[in-house]
C-alpha cells in the first residue's frame, strides 16, 4: 500500500493504539508491539526478507520489528539505565534534596515550576532530552517534596523545557545536523541566537500549559504527596546530615560537561587524539558511567556503601517497564519507516511549498507525529527542503537560519506513543498512558505553536 490510503491506515492505527491503552487498559507494550505488527502488514511490508528488481533486499516484518527493538536499546537502553542508578543514589544520600534546596535559592521558592523549566532547558543544550530527564528527576522529585506544587505541573515543565533546546539549540545533534543540511553550518552563532530568542514563546506557552494542567491531572505522586504526614524537614532530616552542594552537584554536572565537551569537540572538527578522547568521553553511556562513579563516591562519603547492590537491584526494577516501552516505540517508529509514507510525503513536497515558512514546520510536524524521534524528523525534513529553499524564498542566511527554527518547532509537535521520550516521561513523571497524552502530548504540541508563532514574527523582520 501507498500514497493517501497508507495516510489514513496510518491515522486509524495511531486510533486503535490509543484506545486499546487508555480505553480498554491494555498494556501499552502490548498495545504498540501488536498495532506495530498490524500497521506493517497492512502497509505491505514482507512476511520475510525478500528482493526487490533492483536486488537489494527487503526486510521482513519479523526483522523489521527486531530491529526497532533493539535500536531503540542500543540508542538509550544504558543511558535510562545509568541516569536511573544516578537518581536512586541521589535520593539515598539525600543529595536530590541538597540540590532542590540549591535550586531554590537561586530562582526563589515561590517559582519552582519556572525554576524547573529553566533548569531543563540550559540542560538539555548538549544533553539529550531523554538523558536530561533522567538526570535531573530526582531534582524534580525533591522539590516537589520540597514545595508541595503539583507533580504534573513540574514534570510538564522539566520536559518542555529541556524539549525546546533540545530542537532548537545547537550542539545538540538535530538542529546542527539541520543546520549542516541547510547550508547554515558556518552561521552557528546565528542559528543558536535564533534558537535561544525561538525558545522563549515556546517556554511561556509550555508553562503557562503545565500550572494549567497541573490542577486538573493528578498523578501517583501527587497522590502520594497529599497523603504524606512526613514535612520536608522530617523527610530531610530521615538522611542526618545531607551532603555539601558539590558533592551533590558532581554525578550531575559531570556527565553534563562531558557530553558538552565531545558536542564542542565535533562543532570546533577537532582531530588527532584530542578529538578521540573528547569524543569517547562525551558519549551519553560514558559521560553517564563517569557520574555513577561520582554517585558512588557519594555514596561512600555517605557510609552507605553497603547498600549499593541493593540500590542497583532495585533501579533494574523500576527501569524494566519503561525500558520495554519505550523499546516498543521504537519498534512502531522502525515499522513507519520501513514504508513509503515518507516517500510520499516527499513526493508530494512542491503542493505543500505554497505556504512558505509554515512548510518546513508542516512537515517535520507530519514526520515527528509519524515516526516518533525528532532527531530524524529534523534530519529528514532539512534534507527535503533544501532544494526548495529559494522556490520558498528562504535562502538569504538569517531566513535559512529560520527554516532550521521552523523545522524545530515542527519536530516537537507531537510526542506521543511512538516517541521514546513520552514514555520516559509519563513514566518517571508516575502518570498513566492517557495522562499523558493530556499533558505530555499537549504540552508539545502548545510548545510547538507557540515556537513556530516566534519564527512567523521573526520572519516578518529578518530578511
């Protein structure tokens, strides 16, 4: 199957998907891993490998499906893992709540849902969305402890905020990449500006959504909260003394600069040695084991040492589901692209070029709903608007720097069930399936209209 009819097989499956785990609570990797083998043999993907006319070979849906499994584990499998161990030790050694109680002061108690967004969002400028969540939840978790604002309210802020750099501001490997693809890659500096000015309608639209939200939608925590009879002194006070702030701060802030530095090591095209070593330590499943060790340390300097298979034992636990999950996205994201959807969408690009800056913006959007990752939303739809740029009449610099924008703004718009960061979301966030769809969903798709809002004035002016 093809063209229009793979469009509208595609919108039923996303239906189907949707209501087999909020209406009829059927579990979501069993949900996505069947909706996923369903949407494959229907958009005609082969039963086994077989060979086309030109004698290449085509996947069957067996290998399809393997391959999106274990993709999606060999992308962030270790780094959900690492980041998870990393927080459990926090929470130990009451870490989280030194740095809760930092982060506090510096933006004021009254803002936590402010402070939490602008954390994320300086974060995730050489992290990767998905590692910055896990790294910075059990500083969420504390201050909610700490401030008893809504759980809802502060995970929709961490994420959107981390999710707004994450598109927009380079180093962070889809923006550049698209930059790179546009002929922007000598305009950076402009490109991260741009991203940075972009952010902020994004970010207002992104909180003012999560205090919203955060009054209507209740999760585990949240529940877990109200009927708390422990203060956040008590809780504090559970741990003895809590760690200085730098001792606090190191398993965070460590794999942070690493992965900054392997992301300045490739922007700056160092080479030799130099590069290699940057590289090799900027790796998420490096810079992560480099700050599991400084958990470690802290752990000791704790005297809780002792407890530390117990802590790993019980992190597997928890990450288990969510690793599961989040490997049936990528199984749905794999199946999608192993049909001609994309194809048909580039085929059919000059119908959609009437509408100017809105085009790449429509298009990523298409793709990130389609497919799941922003990353290959960006990629992908850089790579098909470059030859348009001046049919679209945005091939000056400071324009072409804007489409990098619109193209950003589109690949956040929507992350759902097919995008492994929903579900890293919705499920350290303690939220269910169909409330995340309520705030996690939505938020990015507020965040993605207000984004390409700012790109539609900024065009107006730049030239």
């Amino acid at each position: 199957m093809s063209g229009f009819g793979l469009i509208v097989v595609f919108i039923i499956t996303i239906v189907i998907m949707i209501l087999a785990i909020s209406k009829f609570k059927i579990h979501p990797f069993l949900s996505i891993m069947a909706v996923s083998l369903l949407f494959g043999l229907v958009a005609g993907i082969p039963l086994v490998n077989v060979q086309d006319a030109n004698g290449n070979t085509i996947q069957g849906i067996a290998n399809v499906i393997g391959a999106g499994f274990s993709g999606t584990f060999t992308s962030i499998g270790i780094v959900i893992i690492l980041g998870a161990l990393i927080g459990t030790i926090l929470e130990a050694t009451g870490a989280a709540f030194k740095l809760a109680d930092l982060v506090i002061k510096l933006v004021g108690s009254k803002r936590p849902v402010l402070a939490v967004q602008l954390m994320g969002w300086v974060v995730s400028i050489p992290v990767f969305c998905d590692s910055g969540f896990v790294i910075l939840d059990p500083i969420r978790k504390a201050l909610v402890k700490r401030t008893k604002v809504s759980s809802v309210a502060m995970t929709v802020a961490l994420s959107t905020g981390l999710y707004a750099s994450h598109v927009f501001i380079p180093p962070t490997p889809g923006p550049i990449a698209a930059a790179n693809t546009l002929g922007a890659g000598n305009n950076l500096l402009l490109v991260m500006g741009l991203g940075a000015l972009v952010s902020i309608p994004a970010l207002i639209g992104a909180i003012l959504y999560a205090r919203y939200i955060g009054g209507k939608v209740k999760s585990s925590e949240d529940i877990d909260i109200d009927g708390a009879t422990k203060s956040y002194e008590e809780l504090v006070a559970a741990y003895g003394k809590l760690p200085n702030g730098c001792i606090s701060l190191a398993p965070i802030i460590v794999p942070i600069l690493l992965m900054a530095l392997g992301s300045i090591a490739s922007m700056a095209k160092w080479t030799g040695f130099l590069f290699q070593i940057c590289s090799f330590l900027g790796t998420p499943i490096i810079a992560l084991a480099a700050g599991v060790l400084f958990a470690i340390w802290q752990l000791g300097t704790a005297k809780k040492l002792d407890r530390f298979y117990e802590i790993t034992n019980e992190t597997l636990k928890v990450v288990g589901p969510i690793l599961f999950i989040t490997a049936a996205g990528g199984v749905l994201g794999r199946v999608i692209a192993s049909t001609s959807i994309v194809r048909f969408i580039t085929e059919n690009s000059q119908t959609l070029a009437v509408v100017g800056i809105f085009f790449p913006f429509i298009l990523s959007a298409i793709l990130k709903t389609a497919q799941g990752s922003s990353t290959v939303a960006l990629t992908t739809t850089a790579g098909i608007v470059a030859p348009l740029l001046g049919v679209l009449g945005l091939d000056s610099p400071a324009r072409t720097a804007l489409t990098v924008m619109a193209i950003g703004a589109g690949a956040m718009t929507v992350s759902h069930a097919n995008d492994s960061y929903f579900w890293v979301v919705t499920n350290f966030g303690g939220m269910t399936p169909e409330q995340g769809y309520k705030t996690q969903t939505t938020a990015t798709l507020i965040e993605g209209i207000c984004g390409m809002v700012g790109v539609f004035i900024l065009s107006l002016i730049l030239r």
